[in-house]
C-alpha cells in the first residue's frame, strides 16, 4: 500500500504538469515567473515531500503535504462554491484541484505508521475514532458549503457567516458525539478493569489456597505471581523455565527431582507472554514405589527359592525312581518309567515358568519343544519327527494339565505307534472359535485295544480337568489322531 499510494502521488504530480490548464500554460512559458501561479507552488510542494518520503523524514514531509493539501481543497471549495472571487493568478480549475486534493491523500497515505499522522492509523480508539471524523467532517463541510451558496440570497446574513457559523455548530456536535463514544469507551474500560481485577483476585485466591506450588512466569523467566507453597520451596524459576518452558510451545512435564529429602514433579505450561510452573509433592508416592519395589524383589526372591525347592524336589524324586528302576522286574519297570515321564514333565513345565519372564504365563512352543527333546532322548526315538504348531501363552492353571496330556499322548505314540522306531508326531495347539483345541496325530500303526490303559485314563482325566473331551479318530490308512478341545481356566485363589 505504500508504494502504490508513492506512485500515484508521482503520477498524479506529473499529470498535474503537463495538463492544460491555463495556470499549467503560464508555468510552462519561460516569460513568466513559475512562482506566480498557486498551482506552481503546490506541485514544488509536493515534489519536496516525495523526496523527504524518500530519505525517511516523515513527519517534515507529511506536514508539507498536509499544508499543500489544505491549500488545494480550499481551491477546490472556492471553484464548487463560488464563495469569493480569486486573484487571476491565484485560480486554479476544479479538475487541478481535486486532482492535487488525490495527491495529498496519497502522499498522506504512504507511511501510514511513521511521522504526525500514525495517531490516526493506529489501531487503538484514538485512531479509529480519528479516521471516523476526518470523512465526516470533511463531507459536512463541503455540502454545507454549497447548499449555503447557492441559497444565499434568502440568508439574513452573508454567506461566508453563516457558513463560519454553521461550520461552528458541526464542530460542536462532532466533538459532543466524539465525547460521547469516548465516555462509552471509557465506560467499557473501566468495567472491563474492574472484571479483571476482580478476576485477577479470583485467581490468586485459587492459586494461593491451591496444594501444588504454582508461579507466573513472563517472557523472560521472571515471576509475576508466586503463590505461598512455590516461595516456601525456594526452587530456581529461572532453571526450570530455561529446562522446560522457553522456544516450546506445548505443556512439558518436569521430571521429578530433589529439594530438602523431598521429591517434587509437574508440568511447565506455556502460554503467548510467558508461562507457569506446577509443582507437586510426590514424596509420599516415592516413597510407597520405593517400598512396592522393595516388596516386589523380596517376593521374587521368595519365588526363586520356592521354584529351586521345587526344582531339587522333582529331582530327588527323579533320582529315587531312577534308583528304583535298577531292582524292579519288567512289569514294575515300565510302571516306574511312566510315573519318571510324568515327573519329569511336570519339572519341564516348572522350568519353562522359572525361566520366563512372567510366572504367571507359560510358552508353550518352547515347554512342548523341551518335553519332546526329553521324551525322544528317553526312549532313544532319535528317528521320529516333531513337528510343533503352537505360539499361544497359557496361564498356569491350563498349562500344567495340558502339558501332562501332551506328555501321555506323545508317549504313547513312540511306544506303540512305530514299531520300527520312525515316523512323525504333529502337535498342535491352536485358539478357534474362542475356545482352544489340541490335536496330536502320528502316522504310526494306530490305537489298538492294549494301548487303552492308565495313560489314556488319565489324559480323560485332565481333559476333563480342562472343561474339554477326549476325541480319538483312527485313521483308515495309518495313524492315529487325537483332538481335544478344551478352555483356559481361570486363577483360582488359594487359602
């Protein structure tokens, strides 16, 4: 805008120039004096302006073009109204002066925020109050002015009083409608001052009677406002708004650190001048997470040894069937090796918890994936396949029971499904219509009659224990396949 309104100016001016008027023609003969002539000394005038614009001395060039302004709307009144005659060499046509009127509006109009007029361009009530009456005031003028000149002959006083007069009144009513607005505006103010303040007393009750330690910080850091617990801590503002507070513009939480044994976290909040600081006591909760993780190692502890009892007690069981085995005929034998399967599955499955993260769910491809290595270096069935579908977690309660029935029945397809000691084994655990389902198949000789002893008993047994049902389907060309679909069951509390 400022550049635009420079470039008219210079237009208008060198439009101004080469018009042709009869006050340009006598500017432009060399035989007369170029000072003669209003219109001469209006465009030097206006010249000087745009060089003072150009090196920056507003208020020298917006005075100059006021003044020049001024002379050439009273030209442009003069021609409108016929108030008085002119001297000849002061006329000026009505075309030239508003044409120079245009000139001053825009030499006015190039820096609007420097020099005498930035009171009327700024945006306070001053300003708007300013850019309100100066059209007013002008548009009163002139129409008044004309209607008085061409009425004047029915006017009891001559038309340059009356127009002074009622140039008067306008003024008069202008200024009581300005003070009017003023006192409206003052009103506001002073309303709005007394909502602040007692919005501000508010505030200061809350954040005083408030547990956390709060402060008010401005731009720079400094505190506007500190309630009492923030002064009885005596913490460094000035560290924790550099920490947390300056160049980001969204809330930072504060770590929690230490003043005088006592542990203290928050947020820093920035606002558009500054921000605020909350702090809170956090000791107690510090010290209860202190004591919780203290509890939590002792426990941890307590397990460890509970899984290493147990652990050294399956073992000393093991060891005394393996002792057992030694003496025992045939018939005792095989009785002692299923109850060692049996035990040292259980232990498999106690490893596989102690050896997780959690004790309370068991993995099941790796517990599955130990108990067969065990069973095939057991019963030297080196030559057999296992194949393992399974990456469901368990919980403890569904885990144990699962794994014995896995046991019994990987068992008994090594003893009786390969009679040449090779073959393959699928072991399947999987979660299907939200329930969960496992399925052991080989490709062995299948069940025969014999094989329906205390291992199948059992495996009934646990899937019952399981909610589930014992499916057993032989296949017409060769296998045996076994599927039980069963349910997790829920932790139950003990006494």
């Amino acid at each position: 805008m400022k550049i635009t309104s420079l470039i008219l100016a210079v237009l208008l001016i060198l439009l101004q120039m080469s018009g042709n008027c009869k006050c340009m023609q006598g500017l432009l003969n060399l035989h007369l004096p170029a000072a003669c002539t209003i219109t001469s000394t209006i465009i030097a005038a206006y010249a000087i302006a745009v060089v003072l614009f150009t090196i920056r001395y507003y208020s020298a060039a917006q005075i100059i073009s006021y003044t020049a302004g001024t002379v050439a709307y009273a030209s442009f009144l003069s021609n409108i109204t016929g108030i008085s005659e002119t001297l000849p060499q002061f006329r000026v046509c009505i075309t030239s002066s508003a044409m120079m009127v245009f000139v001053a509006v825009g030499l006015l109009s190039t820096h609007p925020s420097k020099g005498v007029v930035e009171p009327i361009y700024s945006h306070n009530i001053g300003g708007y109050t300013g850019r309100m009456l100066i059209p007013i005031i002008i548009g009163a003028v002139t129409i008044t002015s004309f209607i008085i000149i061409s009425s004047k002959r029915y006017l009891p006083f001559s038309a340059e009083v009356f127009i002074a007069a009622l140039n008067l009144a306008l003024i008069i009513i202008i200024i009581t409608f300005t003070a009017y607005r003023l006192n409206r505006v003052d009103a506001e103010r002073i309303k709005n001052q007394k909502r602040m303040e007692r919005t501000w007393k508010f505030f200061r009750k809350v954040v005083e009677n408030l547990e956390e330690a709060i402060a008010v910080l401005d731009k720079n850091g400094e505190p506007l406002h500190i309630n009492t617990a923030m002064k009885n801590l005596k913490v460094d503002l000035k560290k924790l708004w550099k920490e947390n507070l300056k160049n980001k513009n969204l809330p930072q939480p504060i770590h929690t650190f230490k003043i005088d044994e006592r542990y203290f976290t928050g947020w820093a909040i920035p606002l558009d001048e500054g921000g605020i600081i909350s702090l809170m006591d956090v000791t107690r909760l510090i010290e209860i997470q202190e004591d919780l993780r203290a509890n939590i190692t002792e426990k941890e502890a307590i397990l460890r040894e509970l899984h290493h009892r147990v652990k050294n007690n399956l073992q000393i069981i093991t060891s005394l069937i393996n002792i057992q085995l030694h003496d025992a005929d045939e018939k005792a034998r095989e009785a002692l090796l299923a109850i060692l399967t049996r035990v040292k599955a259980m232990a498999i499955i106690q490893e596989s918890i102690y050896s997780a993260e959690t004790y309370t769910m068991v993995n099941m491809r790796s517990c599955v994936s130990r108990l067969t290595e065990h069973l095939r270096s057991l019963f030297n069935a080196h030559n057999i396949n296992f194949h393992i579908n399974t990456d469901l977690k368990l919980n403890l309660e569904t885990a144990m029971p699962l794994c014995l029935i896995i046991n019994e029945l990987v068992t008994n397809s090594i003893k009786h499904a390969f009679p040449e000691n090779k073959g393959s084994v699928h072991i399947e655990v999987k979660e299907k219509d939200s329930e969960y389902h496992l399925r052991v198949a080989d490709d062995g000789v299948g069940l025969t009659d014999k094989e329906e002893g205390t291992g199948l008993s059992l495996v009934k047994s646990l899937a019952q224990q399981l909610e589930g049902e014992l499916r057993i389907l032989t296949k017409e060309d060769r296998g045996t396949e076994v599927i039980i679909p069963f349910r997790e069951l829920e932790y139950k509390k003990r006494r």
